[in-house]
C-alpha cells in the first residue's frame, strides 16, 4: 500500500532492524510528512496515499489481511483448476490450459494485489467514494469469513476446462461480488503484461511478482489510464457496486 510491494518478501526482515522502515510502518503517530519523507527508501509524500494515526493503521492493516486471504484463496482455485486438466488436453481445453499456465503469478502475487486495489480506491476517492464503505464491499466486513479455514468456499471454480477463466463466468461469488469484478479484470491485465515478458531470458514469476518494481508502476499507470478514460468507462471497469 505504500507502493512498494515488491519489499515485502525482499526485505522483511528490515522492518524491525532498519529504522527508516521502522518508522515509516510503525510510527503511525507522526504527522505523514514526518513519517513517510524518506530519501533512503525513495518515498515521495505525493506517491503515499495512506494517512497517518492508529485507526488509519489498524484500518489499513485489516483491509490488507482481508485482501491477502482473498488471494489465497484465489490461488487455491487456480490449482484446483489447474489439477482438474487431464494429462494430455486437446484442442480448446490445450489452449486454455496453456494460458492458465501464464497465470501462475496467482500463486504469488498477493501482496502486489493489496497494492493494486488500494490504488483502484484512490481513484475512485477523487470521485467523492469513501474509502471504508469501499473496502468494507471489497473484504464485506466479515472477520469470521476472512479469518476462516474455508474461503476457497466462498467462490464459484469456472468447472469449464475450455475456458482460462479462474472464476464462475455468471456467478463469481455470492458473498465477494466486488472483489471477484474487480480481480477479474485485473488478472487478465496482469496476464497480459507477463505476456511480454514470459518469453525472454531469465524470466521468472519471481522475478516479475516479488522482484521488479515497475510491475506494480506499469498495472498503476494501466489503472489511471482506464480512470480519465471517463465516468462510464471506469464503472464499468472497476464499478463501486455489483
């Protein structure tokens, strides 16, 4: 959420032995300009789109676990999926395992996500929506589910092996409408960019996932040219209710 992702796995043990992460993920009680202006991690204030102050971080902190849960379940349907195809598929259900493949990125991307969808609200805040009302769309505010053993359940498995789709087409979810529109779109975006990439040299989804920083930059940059596409065009891409 502070737009760096890709630290998470890199550096996670700095949060508590460098102070400057220390301070900007824990000193919730300094004023932004004091807690996020850091020239050794190369934050910008104007690129920190989180606020300072204990309800913001506890608030911040529980959108983000509920986002994480929501892409671990993701990527336990996308290896169920990935399991149902026979050894040897034929004809579309070839094709389509084969863009699964180029989807392995939803086994690791989860944290990436949290960052994508908080920049989807960052926009839709410059349209006047509340942050809290969105979120709580997004993760439906229910902690028994979130914190739960079987929220794989929650979601509807695309059962078609002719179709690269993770989720139901009609019916992603009952309890996670939201979140599985907006994933969705995101996914496929994400896919299309490894298509770039996948063929050259030294490709990894390590590497594209949890190691390069322009990942997240160039999905952002994709995010807000779908926002000043118009009014229309970002509802209809992102929209604040399903």
């Amino acid at each position: 959420m502070l737009g760096r992702p890709y630290w998470s796995k890199q550096f996670k043990q700095k949060v508590f032995e460098d102070s400057d992460y220390y301070r900007v993920i824990f000193r919730y009680d300094l004023d932004p300009s004091e807690r996020f202006l850091n020239g050794t991690l190369d934050l910008k204030l104007s690129q920190v789109k989180l606020s300072s102050g204990i309800n913001n971080l506890v608030e911040d902190v529980l959108f983000a676990y509920g986002i994480y849960q929501l892409a671990e379940a993701l990527k336990q349907l996308y290896r169920k999926k990935i399991s149902d195809y026979p050894e040897e598929p034929h004809n579309l259900q070839e094709v389509a395992y084969r863009s699964l493949l180029h989807k392995e990125f939803l086994t690791r991307w989860h944290f990436l996500l949290i960052g994508l969808m908080h920049h989807i609200i960052v926009n839709w805040k410059k349209r006047g929506e509340d942050e809290r009302n969105l979120r709580n769309k997004l993760t439906r505010d229910n902690w028994n589910l979130i914190f739960g053993l079987k929220l794989m359940d929650e979601f509807n498995l695309n059962t078609d092996l002719e179709s690269a789709l993770i989720l139901d087409e009609n019916n992603p979810s009952d309890t996670f409408k939201l979140f599985s529109r907006w994933v969705e779109v995101l996914i496929e975006r994400a896919s299309q960019s490894i298509n770039g990439w996948k063929d050259k040299p030294g490709f990894t989804f390590r590497w594209f996932i949890d190691q390069r920083a322009d990942t997240l930059l160039e999905l952002q940059g994709w995010i807000d040219g779908e926002y000043v596409k118009g009014k229309r065009h970002w509802e209809e891409t992102f929209p604040k209710d399903v």
